[in-house]
C-alpha cells in the first residue's frame, strides 16, 4: 500500500501511513462497528498512501455519548487556567511534531511542503494559543439593570454543548484547528468528522490532544463520508451545535437535519471574492497577490481572489505581470523542491475544474494563460486566466475552487458603481481593494458586502481577525472573539435583593 509514497517522506509521517487507522472515540484508538475502510490517496500521483475506517451512523452515536459523558465528567471540572495549559501543551506537541503533520498535510492535501511547514503549521499552534488564552477572560458581564427594587444582575458566558464538526479537505489541519481550539477554550466536547478524502492529520490532532492532557471524550475524530457520517452528526439529538466549512449544497443539507433539534449551526461556504485594482496600485505587488491567491494550492481556497477587476489604465500591464506569474509556475508533488503548485484533491474535482474552464470559453470567455488538465498522473491543473468573463456565465457567477482567475475591466471611477460591480454576487465572503489612496480604501472597504476586506493584500491570516462572510458564504464568525462566541451560550441571571 504504502510502498510508492514520495521518497522524500521522513521516517515519522511514514511510520503513520503504515498505521492500521481507527477511530478515536473516548480517548482510545476504536474500531467501527461496520469494518469498512476508505482509501486515502496522494492527489500529486493518484497513489493510495492510507485507509481509513469508513464510519458508521452508530459509531457516531458512540462518538456523541463520549462527548457527553466527557462534557458532565472530567472536562467539567477542569478550570479554566488548566484548560489554558492544556492547550498550550497540545500547542507545543504540535509544534514538536512539526514536520510530520506538515509532511502528512502536504501528501494527503498536495499542498507545496514550504506552505505546510511554514504556513498550516504555525498557523494552528498560533490559533491554540491564541484561543487558549480566551478561557480565563471570557467572562460575562454585570448589567445596569433599571427594575424596580434593587436587583443584583449578571450574565454567564457556558460551553454551548456537545459541537459537530464537520470539515472539508482544502486546508485539514486549519480547518481542524480554527474549530477546535474555540470549541476547547469555550469548554465543550467535539464529536469531528474530517473529510473523506484528507482524515489523517486530523487524527493525529486527536492523538497529540491526549497526550497533551486533555481529557478522553473532549476530542473524537470519525473519518467517513458526508453521508452517513456527517449527515448522523448534523441530525444527531445528542449533538447541540454543528459547525461546518464546505459547500453551499451541502450546508444547506446540515441545516434541515439540524432543524430537528434546533441544534446551532455556523457555516463557512465559500465565494467567489473580487480583487479591485485601481490604476494608482503598485501592480507588482497586486499581480503577485493575485496570483498566490487563486494559484496557491490550486486555487482550492474557499476566499480565492477568483474574480478580478482592474481599472482599464492598468488593466494590459496588470494581466502581463499575472500571466507572466502564471506560466512560470511550476506545477509538481507538494513534497519536491521547487513546486508552487501541488494538484487538485480529485479527479472529480479536476473534471469539475476542466469542465469549468470549458464552459467559460463556450459562454464566450477568452483563454489568456493555461487552460487545462496537466501532466500524465496526478490531479494537476494548470494556472488559468479566463478574459471576456461576464456576469451570467457560469465562470463568473460559481464557487470554481480551482486555479482559474476570471478578469475584466472597469473604465468608472464612481465607487458606488464599481462596488454595485463587485458585490454582484451571490457569495460575500472576501475582497481585496488595491489603491495607495487612503480616503478611496476606506470607502470602498465600507462599500463591500464580504466578511473579509484586505487592502493591498489578498489574506490577513491572523487568529485575531473574525472570518466569515455575508450573504450565501455562510452564517457566524471564526477566530478571534466570534469564534468564541460561536461555542458559548450567554446566560442572565437576575436576583431581586428585596425578597
Ligand atoms: P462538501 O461540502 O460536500 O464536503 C465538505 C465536508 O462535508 C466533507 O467532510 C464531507 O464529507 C461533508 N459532507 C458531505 N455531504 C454531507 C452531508 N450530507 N451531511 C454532512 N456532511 C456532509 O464539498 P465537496 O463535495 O468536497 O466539494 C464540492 C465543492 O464545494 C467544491 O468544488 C467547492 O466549490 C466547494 N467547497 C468549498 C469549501 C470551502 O472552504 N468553502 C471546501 C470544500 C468544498
Ligand atoms: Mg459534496
């Protein structure tokens, strides 16, 4: 199975790969009840380098009642401060184990390792530490209420529950941690469900979880598929919240099976984000901008500058320096030195992306750099930018997740227009605004209908800095405090000092 894996995989993420995977329910390594098993493959070579177990609806509800059991028991009586050293510890255990998860990450996502290492793996050590500092200073609050009498009023700040989550395969280890370490420094129990095609650094999370202390039962991972796994947790009557990150299809499937017990429900769905350029940019920097965005791991990211629009001044100059970026790219395994673009996680998701690329020409769309599948085995696509794209076409209008950037012009300079331009869109999750001139910034910023504005910058990847969208990208915030808000339930408690 695992005998043509990338030589250049040390020793550790091997060992892993070899391992016979179970779940991980109530802090042992279990087997499902059905005996099921997946293949996980190498998106850069169509290899299979794993198995996982293919869950059951059954082993969720064992997955839920150890959440349970683990919320009323022992994860209950940890204080706040120890929950913040747990998750310090869990921080270094990670960092510890670094190149590991970065290896495993960058064969099972096909992400470039340099990204992995530098970027996934940091960035999820930060966001532990940074919500693990939230657990001591979540308070609530002492309102000034104005009932008659005296009265003595305050509001408690409580763990929402047993979470759900449920998470895609664009970025697994983020995706893990920007819903697990609120869900930990909030105080609850998580039943996660990665996605069928990259479980492995997920449970690997688990297993460095326990070792850093925390208690059995507070993280379970069940690898399977969206049905009947993910589709068990949504519905589930033991689970209290569900967060998920994926597609707008099957968001709005979590949310009619969540609508049995009302359990809560926060959405990260993806868009289809504007980049405006104005002819005052410093277009290198905005070129390469674009392009680390809508190329960086194949354009597989759900706030991909997809959508470009740049003034007609800069527009000829604007899209040579992106094409120019383009065609150098040099597509290879995440693992090999010198790769900027891994594959694909799919052949589906390749004829998803090549059936895309088709429609935008056959809708009229121009074929400026790429424009296709590559290579003889693997997932690769190569760097396109579509020209002529128009609202209506498929290209335009649809989520891609891919690395297709679809360009046009704007010869305005009234900024409600180019803003009514940008906005045009069902999706509202990210934009980016590229301008030296400071009062244009801010007023496009406010102009924006996305949860996410940058200026001169494609990503602010801060654990700071809420992310989510408006409009159809989804509902809630994560990081930062929203996260935090995301897993508590805010209660009031009034007291009538008279009686
Ligand atoms: P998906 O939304 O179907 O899968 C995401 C997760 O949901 C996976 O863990 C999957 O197992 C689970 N899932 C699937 N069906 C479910 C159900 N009925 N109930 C509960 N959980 C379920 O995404 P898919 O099909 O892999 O990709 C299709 C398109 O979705 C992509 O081309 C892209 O446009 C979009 N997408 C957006 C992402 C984002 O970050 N916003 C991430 C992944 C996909
Ligand atoms: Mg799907």
């Amino acid at each position: 199975m695992t005998t043509n894996i990338h030589p250049a995989l040390g020793e550790a993420a091997r060992a892993f790969l070899s391992r016979e995977h179970q779940l991980l329910i109530d802090g042992r390594m279990i087997a499902s009840d059905g005996g099921r098993r997946t293949e996980i493959l190498d998106p850069a070579t169509g290899e299979v380098i794993a198995t996982v177990v293919e869950a059951t609806a059954s082993d969720v509800d064992r997955a839920v009642a150890a959440a349970r059991g683990a919320l009323e028991g022992a994860w209950r009586k940890v204080t706040p401060a120890e929950r913040t050293r747990m998750m310090l510890r869990f921080a270094g255990l990670i960092e510890a184990n670094a190149d590991e998860l970065a290896q495993l990450e960058c064969i099972n996502s096909g992400k470039p390792l340099p990204f992995c290492r530098n970027g996934d793996v940091p960035g999820i050590v930060e966001m532990l530490r940074y919500m693990a500092g939230w657990t001591t200073k979540m308070g609530g609050e002492t309102p000034n209420v104005s009932l008659p009498g005296e009265w003595h009023a305050y509001t408690l700040r409580e763990p929402v529950g047993v979470v759900g989550q449920i998470i895609p395969w664009n970025f697994p280890l983020n995706m893990a941690m920007w819903k697990i370490a609120p869900a930990l420094a909030a105080g609850c129990a998580v039943v996660m469900k990665p996605s069928e095609q990259t479980p492995l650094t997920a449970l690997r999370l688990g297993e460095l979880a326990l070792e850093a202390g925390i208690p059995p039962g507070v993280l379970n991972i069940v690898t399977g598929f969206g049905h009947p796994v993910g589709s068990a947790l949504a519905a589930h009557p033991g689970v209290d919240k569900v967060a998920f990150t994926g597609s707008g299809e099957t968001g709005r499937r979590i949310l009619q099976a969540a609508s049995g017990n009302l359990k809560r429900v926060s959405l990260e769905l993806g868009g289809k984000s504007p980049v405006i350029v104005f002819p005052d940019a410093n277009l290198e920097a905005a070129a390469a901008g674009v392009c680390s965005s809508i190329f960086f791991h194949a354009g597989q990211i759900c706030a991909a500058g997809s959508r470009l629009y740049v003034h007609e001044r800069a527009y000829e100059p604007m899209l040579e320096l992106i094409a120019k970026r383009a065609n150098g790219m040099k597509m290879g395994h995440g693992l090999d030195a010198g790769t900027d673009m891994g594959p694909v996680i799919s052949r589906r998701q390749l004829d998803r992306v090549a059936g895309y690329i088709h429609s935008g020409q056959e809708e009229g769309a121009t074929l400026y750099a790429g424009g296709g599948a590559s290579g003889e085995r693997g997932f690769f696509v190569q760097p396109t930018v579509l020209t002529g794209v128009k609202p209506g076409m498929k290209v335009h209008d649809e989520e891609i997740f891919g690395p297709v950037l679809c360009a046009m012009s704007f010869d305005d300079d009234d900024l409600d227009r180019i803003a009514a331009t940008a906005n045009a869109s069902t999706y509202g999750l990210a934009a980016s605004i590229w301008t030296k001139d400071i009062g244009r910034a801010h007023k496009m910023a406010r102009r924006m209908q996305a949860g996410i504005v940058n200026v001169n910058a494609l990503s602010s990847p801060d654990a700071t800095l809420p992310y989510g969208g408006y409009k159809q990208s989804g509902w809630g915030r994560e990081r930062g405090f929203e996260a935090i808000e995301l897993y508590t339930e805010v209660k009031a408690v009034a007291i009538n000092l008279n009686n």
